[in-house]
C-alpha cells in the first residue's frame, strides 16, 4: 500500500484566501471630493425659508380658501331637500 494516497479530502491552506488590501490614506484630491459630495447633498436637502411677506400671503390664501369651502357647504345644505 502506498503512502501518498490519502483517505481524507485536501484541507484549504491559508494560500486559498483572497490576498488582503491595505487600507491607505486618503489623498488631499479625495478629501475635497468627499467635502463637495457632501457640500452638493446638503445643498439638495435644503429647506427654502418663506418671508413675512411669504406667510402672510399664504395664510391669507388659506383663509380665503377655508371661507369658499364653508360658503359652498352652506349652500349645499340650503339646496338639499327636507326630509
């Protein structure tokens, strides 16, 4: 019997792994584009702030709004006949 055959599967070696990156630093050119990444999300996500001017002139058009809805209910109820 020979000595070379071997009953049991091969066992992986550590040569089987995938080689491992190092990890370097960033550059100066990464770090400025990370920062205008950062710069172009932020400036998307920004809220844009009304005036005074703004929300009183909305205010005003929501009142004006909510009287039409009433008068126009009112005037769906005087139409409706009796029951």
């Amino acid at each position: 019997m020979s000595t070379t055959l071997s009953t049991h599967p091969p066992q992986q070696t550590l040569h089987d792994e995938a080689p491992r990156l190092t990890s370097r630093r960033p550059s100066a050119l990464d770090k400025l584009a990370l920062r205008a990444g950062l710069l172009l999300i932020r400036y998307g996500r920004r809220r844009y702030a009304l005036s005074r001017d703004d929300l009183a002139r909305h205010a005003e058009n929501a009142r004006a709004r909510h009287a039409r809805e009433l008068d126009r209910d009112r005037a769906r109820l005087t139409l409706l006949p009796p029951r």
